[in-house]
C-alpha cells in the first residue's frame, strides 16, 4: 500500500455480532444475535477530522471499539494503516498503541484515583521510553500548558480537580504519547458550555498545530459542525450518510440524518416533531430499509430491498433508495458495485 | 400569573462554604422554568433542597419556599414530607439508567411508588402502571412490566421515570437535565413528553438544563445562575434574544449552532469556594467589570423586562449603569 493520502484506517463490510443469551421462562433460555454493526464501510484518511453520530444503541461505541482492536470484527477486515487491527496492535509497545489515543467519555472514571497527575501524564512517557527520565518533568509541565491546565496541577489527584481539568488531564495523557490520531467518546458532552468551548478549540488547534486525526462521538451536531470535517451518521448499526459535515447537516440525503437535523435545539423554533415509531429491536431487524418504519419517504420498494451505502453525490455517500438530496445511489440504479464503492472515502 | 412556588432569599451553607447565595424566584402556575448556568452553579442543590432531600447535618438553609397551599417547605416536618413528596412535588432525575433500580423490574418498582403514594391495591396499581406506561409511548406496556430496567435503551428508561414521577399527579416537576444522556431525536421526544403532560395536568415545571437553545424551546421561564448567585431572571424569550447579564451573554456566545465558525470562550473557570469574591461572584472572570464589583453585590433589579443583577449590564450606557 502506499504511503501518499494511505488511509489510517479502513473497514471493509465490518460486522460485529454480539451473542446475548435471555431468560424465556423459568430455567428456559435462549440465544439471539445481536448485530451491533452491520456492513460498514469506512476509510478515515491522515488528518480529517470525523464526526460519528446516530441514535443510542447505534453502534457508535462499538465502532470506535473495532477501531482501538478493543472488539474483532465478526466478518469483514478491519485494517489500521493496512494491517489488520487486531495485529497491529500486538505487544505492549506495539506503534498503534502509541499511534492512537483514547479519550473516554468518563474521564475521572479512566483515571487512576491514587495517581498524581503528573504520574498518570508520565506514564506512557515512560512506558514507550520517549525520553529519558530526568527530562518526564519539563514535558509533562509542557503538555499541562498545552491543554491551558496551570504548573501546580502537577501535584493535584484527580478529586481534586473539576469536571473540565479533569477531562484536560485525560486529553495531555492521551497526547503524551504523541499520538497521529486520537479517539474520543463523547468527550465533551455534560461539560458547562464555556469549558466545552475551551476544550473544543484545543481540540481544533492541537489538529491543526500536530496534524492530529480525530474520530470524534457526540450527540451534539454543533460540536460536529465545529470540530469536525466530516460526518457519519449511523443507524442501527449501518452507516446511512457519510459526507462533508456541514453539506450533511445543511442539506441531508438520508431521512434519518434529516430527522437528527430537524430536531437538534435552535433558539425559539418549537421542539420538533419525533419520528413516529420506535427504533426497532437489533436483535430482530425487520426486511428491507432498517428506518422504513419510521420514515416519513417511504415507498413500497423500501421493504423489498435492504439499500447499502452508496453515492448519491460527489463525496456524498447515502443508504437510501429514496434520498432527499442527490440521485439514489443503490446498484440497482446505478449498476455500480455501491457495498465495495471504492469512492466511500472520508 | 400567580405563583405556585415561591422562592425566597434562599441561602444555603455546607459546612463554611456558601452554595446558594441568596436565591429567589418564583415558578408561574402552570408554566415552565429553566435553571441555567454552568456545573457548580447549584441547580441540583436547587432541586434536592426543595424537594427536601438535604439533612440539617448536610447543609443549613436559610430563606423561604412558599409552596401555594402548603406553605414554607424549609419548615416542613419528616412526615409531612412523606405526603408530599411524589405527591405534590416529584423528580426526574438526569441518570434514568442510575436511579432505576437494576435489580427489580420495572413493573415493581412503579406498582411499589404508587402503592406508596397513592395507596393503591396491588391489582389496581398494575392496571395503573400499565396506563402511565402507554401515556408515556411504551409500545407494549403489559409485557414490558416484567422487564429489568438494563433490558430497556436509555430513552425508555427516562420515560418509565416520567411515568414514576407523574404517576402522582404532582403540582410541581423537577426535571435535572432530563435529556443530556440521550441524542437529539429522542431528547426531542422526551422534553415534548414531559411538557404534554405537565400541561395536561395543569402541573408546573422546573427543568435543569445545560442547553440554552432547548430552554428557549421548552419554558417560559429562565434563572441564570452563576456560583450559587442568580444573575438573570425572567422571561425566556426577553432574557434569551437579548441578554443584559454579562454572563448570560458568555454563555449565549459559547453555544454551538451548525455552521458556527468561531467560539471565543472565556478563558479560566468558577473560582473556589475559598477563592469567591465577596461581591459578585462573577467579578473574576467578567468582561464587564468594574472596581466596586468584586467587593459589593449588586441587588437583583428589574430592567428592560426582566431582572438583572449587575453592576455595569450589556448594552447598557455607563452613565445609567451607576
Ligand atoms: N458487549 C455487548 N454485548 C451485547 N450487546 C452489546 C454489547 N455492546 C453493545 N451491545 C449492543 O450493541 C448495540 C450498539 O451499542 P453501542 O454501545 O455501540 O451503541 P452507541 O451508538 O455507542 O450508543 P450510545 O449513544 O447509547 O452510547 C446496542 O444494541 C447494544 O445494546
Ligand atoms: N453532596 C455534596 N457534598 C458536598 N458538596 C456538594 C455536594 N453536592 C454538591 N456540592 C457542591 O455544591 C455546589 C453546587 O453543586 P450542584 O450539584 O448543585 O451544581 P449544579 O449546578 O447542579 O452542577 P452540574 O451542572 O455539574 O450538575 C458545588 O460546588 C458542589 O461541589
Ligand atoms: S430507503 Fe426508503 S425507507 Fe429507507 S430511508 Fe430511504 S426512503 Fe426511507
Ligand atoms: S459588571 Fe460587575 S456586577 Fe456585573 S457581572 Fe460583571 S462583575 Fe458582576
Ligand atoms: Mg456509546
Ligand atoms: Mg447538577
């Protein structure tokens, strides 16, 4: 593969298949498939920035999961500068583990409660030798002033520190190791808003200033528009628009992503009307169009035929038979191969 | 409109640190309220407190909260609680997940809330509950009686607490921040939820939210609360289109719309409660400062239709300011 515009990482027809066993009755049990991803198609390129939203239960955390080699794919390939994932990522000082970088959602909760903030900062400092011992202070001082944090925050334990440090504490830590991408999970989301302003244009500086690639979750579409490039919007576990975040956002081609837009919060505007339905159970997808029982296009077509991922637009990608925006981009109109599209690209 | 709670120079200690800071408003009957302000501000203190949930040994709490027909709830008894709480006033609290209880089902634990705070027969709690379940939009309620709240998605464990908290029928709603756990379409859904059926039962509510576009969507009502101070207090669209709280106006500049190309958010965070001016409290962090600011607090006043506590207000000329 070669190096110039590689992607970083690529998911061919990723499905990823949970086993969940339930009670039926007393001492009956049964076995059910639990599709937590399904066909997803993805190329996230060298410094792009990516926004992964959709309804809870969508498959954003798993997701994410394949792409740390936390979870292997059931079937398809899930590659990390070519390689598979779960290989590359062999050995404690294996590069991907230095390469890529996790910001969890509950960051006091990733925190070791007994460790000084200058240790957890130190730590993959030294644990992938970076440099050599009596230099730790001045680069852990570095990263703290990097993510707008004080000196004396060195010495603090995480309960000492508010909701905001706290998550900038996770953030130098994840950037100790001097990571080329770095993943987060709802990494702002239930911060008060100004230090959610402040930590999203670190975010965005440290992008532009390191050449970081971010895969960012959020339910938040604003902070999608303002960190990130582009936009995959998921739907029970299938990736259902890809595409430049605000061209999305502004003009949707998949009804779903339509219907996340309308109902986002806008000053003074009446709460939108919900979707009418509810999601369906993963465990029993009905045939067709996954959102056929909630959308508001549906024809009769949309029962018969399952629409993978395809182009409705240059760089705009849909699963939709019937989008809003752009020509249908299923195979059986464009006679192009739409589940193996060499141009779902991001 | 006539007040069904009121709010009164509520101040409240824990140990030596002053959390709420003279706190007054008051909540319309049958109209909608936003507490507002960044984490710390003292909004779910706000909620614990009136709902009666704090022990003197936790805090001590100066002022008054006038509940229409019942009186002060600051000099209620233990049992008078009891008939309360759930009753008259009920919570939605932000974590549907957490506030469950994981190891019952979700059909005992409504039919035990409202064999308690109705004292209905178990037979016809059941009946009950299946009702509050279909009035919130769970398809199939009957069947999901018998489900553990793990086996519900985050949406339908928040609408299984709307229907505990309505089931009493209650005068007064706390919702804190009913919806930050959920994405925006089923956010859309709850909040529309909650405000149908507190208009259908003529309730009021207090909603804790974080998201100042959603409560310029859903009250009439907003308190603008910044380290246990109440800056703004008003009507929603009035204070909200036009802020004449320096703060308010920050917190108006750092929300997010799609397409917002540029956020200038205030650098530094809410001092400790060691490190508060004496003053007003947003004095350390404030655009607008002046020198009297950090020493003396300004009273909360009316001005352009609504209240507003601040020395030298937005869009406001000096002179007048003084
Ligand atoms: N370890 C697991 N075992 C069984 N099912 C799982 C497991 N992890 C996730 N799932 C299921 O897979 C689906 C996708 O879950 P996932 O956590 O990826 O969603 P999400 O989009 O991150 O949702 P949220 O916005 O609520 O975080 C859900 O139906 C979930 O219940
Ligand atoms: N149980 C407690 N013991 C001691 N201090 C507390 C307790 N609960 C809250 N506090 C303090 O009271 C202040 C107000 O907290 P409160 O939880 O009311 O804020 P909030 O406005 O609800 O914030 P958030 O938006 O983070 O929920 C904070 O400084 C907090 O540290
Ligand atoms: S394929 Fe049909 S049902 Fe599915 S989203 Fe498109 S229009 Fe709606
Ligand atoms: S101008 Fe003074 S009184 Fe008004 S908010 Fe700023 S610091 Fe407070
Ligand atoms: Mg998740
Ligand atoms: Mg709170």
């Amino acid at each position: 593969m070669s190096e110039e515009g590689a992607p970083i990482f690529e998911l061919l027809d990723v499905e990823k298949i949970f086993t969940i066993t339930r009670a039926t009755g007393p001492l009956k049990r049964e076995t059910l498939r639990l599709p937590a991803l399904d066909g997803v198609r993805l190329r996230i390129k060298q410094n792009t920035s990516l926004a992964l939203v959709g309804e809870s239960g969508s498959g954003k955390s798993t997701l994410v999961r394949i792409l740390l080699g936390l979870n292997e794919p059931s079937n398809g390939q899930a590659l990390f500068r070519g390689r598979p994932i779960v290989e590359a990522r062999k050995g404690l000082r294996a590069p991907f583990h230095r390469d890529v970088a996790m910001i969890y959602q509950d960051a006091r909760g990733s925190l070791n409660p007994r460790m000084s903030v200058e240790a957890l900062i130190a730590e993959p400092i030294r644990h992938f030798r970076l440099c050599a011992e009596k230099e730790i202070p001045a680069r852990v001082a570095a990263l703290l002033a990097r993510v707008g944090l004080p000196a004396d925050v060195a010495k603090a334990y995480p309960a000492g520190l508010s909701g905001g440090q706290v998550r900038r504490v996770a953030i130098a830590r994840a950037l100790a190791s001097e990571p080329s991408v770095l993943v987060a999970d709802e990494a702002v989301s239930g911060l008060d808003v100004s230090t959610q302003a402040q930590l999203l244009n670190l975010l965005a500086d440290l992008k532009r200033t390191m050449g970081l690639t971010l895969v960012f979750i959020t339910h938040d579409l604003g902070v999608a528009s303002y960190l990130c490039q582009e936009i995959a919007v998921l739907y029970l576990g299938r990736i259902v628009e890809t595409g430049p975040t605000n061209d999305v956002l502004n003009a949707p081609a998949h009804p779903y992503s339509a219907a996340l837009r309308r109902a986002a919060p806008a000053f003074f505007e009446p709460i939108a009307e919900p979707l009418p339905g509810e999601i369906p159970s993963p465990v029993n997808l009905p045939p067709g169009c996954r959102f056929a029982g909630r959308c508001p296009r549906r024809q009769d077509d949309c029962l018969a035929l399952d629409p993978p991922l395809g182009r409705v637009l240059p760089g705009r990608h849909a699963a939709c038979i019937h989008p809003l925006t752009g020509s249908p981009g299923g195979p059986a109109e464009r006679g192009d191969a739409a589940p193996s599209n060499p141009d779902a690209v991001l | 409109m006539t007040a069904l709670l009121s709010v009164q120079n509520l101040t409240l200690h824990r140990g030596s640190r002053r959390i709420l800071d003279d706190v007054s408003f008051d909540v319309p009957k049958g109209g909608t309220l936003a507490l507002v302000g960044e984490s710390g501000a003292g909004k779910s203190t706000i909620a614990v407190a009136l709902m009666g949930l704090l022990t003197r040994a936790e805090a001590s709490v100066e002022g008054k909260a006038i509940l229409e027909d019942t009186g002060d709830l600051f000099t209620l008894r233990p049992r008078a609680w009891t008939r309360i709480r759930g009753r008259r006033l009920a919570m939605i609290f932000q974590d549907a997940g957490a506030a469950l209880d994981p190891c019952y089902t979700v059909g005992g634990q409504i039919v035990s809330t409202l064999r308690r705070n109705l004292g209905l027969s178990r037979k016809a709690a059941r009946a009950r509950a299946v009702e509050l379940l279909e009035s919130v939009g769970i398809p199939d309620a009957a069947a999901r009686l018998g489900a553990y709240p793990h086996e519900l998605s985050g949406g339908m464990q928040q609408r299984v607490m709307i229907a505990i908290a309505l089931s009493g029928n209650p005068a007064l709603l706390f919702a804190d921040e009913p919806t930050s756990a959920l994405d925006v379409t089923i956010q859309a859904q709850i909040m529309r939820l909650i405000l149908d059926e507190v208009r259908a039962h003529g309730s009021s509510c207090i909603f804790v939210l974080h998201d100042l576009a959603l409560a310029s969507q859903s009250c009439d009502e907003v308190v603008v609360l910044y380290a246990g101070q109440v800056m703004e207090a008003g009507d929603a669209k009035t204070l909200l289109s036009d802020p004449r709280h320096p703060y308010t106006a920050l917190l108006k500049s750092c929300v997010l719309e799609i397409g917002t190309a540029e956020l200038t958010p205030p650098e530094g965070s809410v001092p400790s409660y060691d490190a508060m001016p004496a003053g007003c409290r947003f004095a350390t962090r404030c655009p607008n400062a002046l020198p009297r600011c950090a020493g003396e607090k300004p009273p909360l006043v009316p001005r352009d239709g609504r209240n507003v506590a601040c020395w030298n207000p937005v869009g406001v000329p000096k002179a007048e300011a003084a």
